[in-house]
C-alpha cells in the first residue's frame, strides 16, 4: 500500500482566478488545493517511490526501500528485471520539487545541486508499458512534472454558474498551467451543453404556451 506525506504550500483562500462568460453562463476557473497526488491514480506499471523524512511516498507491494537503497548502491536486484528504474532528486524547502537525476540542468532538472538537494527516490517504468529506456525516461519525466505541479498547486478545476449563480457544472483535477491543462476549453465544453439544454428546455416550454394559446406577457422569457 502506497503511504506518505504529500507536502503542498496551500493557501485556503479559493478564489476564482480566471472568469469567463460563455453562452450566457459564467465559468470560473480555482486552483484544485484537494486534487489527487499521483500516488492515488493507482498505477502499477509507473510510479514514484520517495523515502526523504519531509517527502516520503511507498509502494512496499512492489519494491521495498532496502531493495531501492541496494540498487543505489549498485547492487542488482529483482525489480530491474521489470522496471526501468531512474533516481529522483528532490529540492525540499518550503515545499518540494522534483527532477529526474539523469535530466541534467538542460532537461527536467529545475535546480541546481545545494546541500538541501537529496537524492532519495526513483521513478520506475514497467518494461511492459515501455521497453526502450528512453520511451520509459519521457514517461517518468511526464510522471515527475505531474508531481510537481501537484505539489506545487498547479492544478485546477471550474464551476459553470447561470446569471442567478447558481451552479450548474464543475470539474476537477486539470493538472498544468491554466492555459495548456485543457481546464478552460472543458469548462466551455460543458457550458455549451448546458446552455444548449437550457435552449431546448425553454423552447419546448414555448412551444407549449405557443399550442396553449398562453398571452405573450405569460410566455417563457428568452434566455440571454
């Protein structure tokens, strides 16, 4: 069973940080403060194990740290037999970042060496999801930059409000900047449902008072 501490700087104000009014609707866009770590998606076939005091994330079901400190150490172990495997590094202060070792500064590596950078974790790859090591190393790098922008709050979700806010849609767990996370064109996707139900709604309710013969200051007002 995976445990651990899953450090965030949170800040529990959530106000909207983006407003968009689409369809006649307003979609506002939170930072998601109680999105899932990747540690929750489940995945057998890729994960993170860290062992840092500050940051620690195990799946003990797989590999143990005794054997993750062994193959440190250079040691052969079982688990290489199914897994790539590639050592983390970790920036913990005030927080956490990630990087992948073998990165260097001109890849993933987002800090430089100091002395609070420890080196206490790997990503492993199933070789059944990937068999090249280099299609496994952009996989873990997508898995490193997913738990950064966990741990960092760069996650993100909406809620879809009518002109009376009442709210009528939201989702959750847009993983990336507010631009490239696909947050905002969900949001507009699910406001142009929900307006074109509202549409038909009001247009069937029309249509009634219509054949009711209903006077026109008794029929439906047109939704803007």
């Amino acid at each position: 069973m995976a445990s651990g501490k899953h450090l965030k700087n949170k800040n529990m104000e959530n106000e909207a940080l983006k407003t968009i009014n689409h369809k006649g609707l307003t979609i506002n866009i939170f930072q998601d403060w109680d999105s899932e770590s990747p540690d929750d998606w489940g995945n057998d076939d890729l994960f993170l194990v860290h062992y840092h005091r500050d940051f620690e994330v195990r799946k003990d079901e797989i590999v143990s740290k005794d054997e993750m400190v062994a193959w440190y150490n250079g040691e052969k172990i079982e688990t290489t037999k199914k897994f790539h495997i590639f050592l983390v590094k970790a920036y913990i202060h005030s927080g956490v970042s990630l990087a992948l070792a073998e990165s260097g500064a001109g890849g993933s590596y987002p800090f430089t060496d100091r002395w609070d950078t420890s080196r206490c974790g790997c990503v492993l790859v199933s070789k059944k999801e990937a068999r090249t090591k280099s299609k496994a190393f952009k996989l873990a790098e997508e898995l490193i930059k997913s738990w950064n922008d966990c741990l960092s709050g760069n996650v993100y979700g909406f809620t879809i409000e009518d002109k009376e806010s009442e709210q009528l849609g939201s989702c959750w767990g847009f993983y990336g900047d507010i631009e490239e996370s696909g947050v905002i064109e969900e949001a507009k996707s699910e406001a142009d449902s929900i307006a074109d139900e509202r549409l038909k709604k009001h247009l069937r309710k029309l249509k009634g008072q219509i054949e009711g013969k209903a006077p026109l200051e008794k029929r439906e007002p047109a939704i803007i």
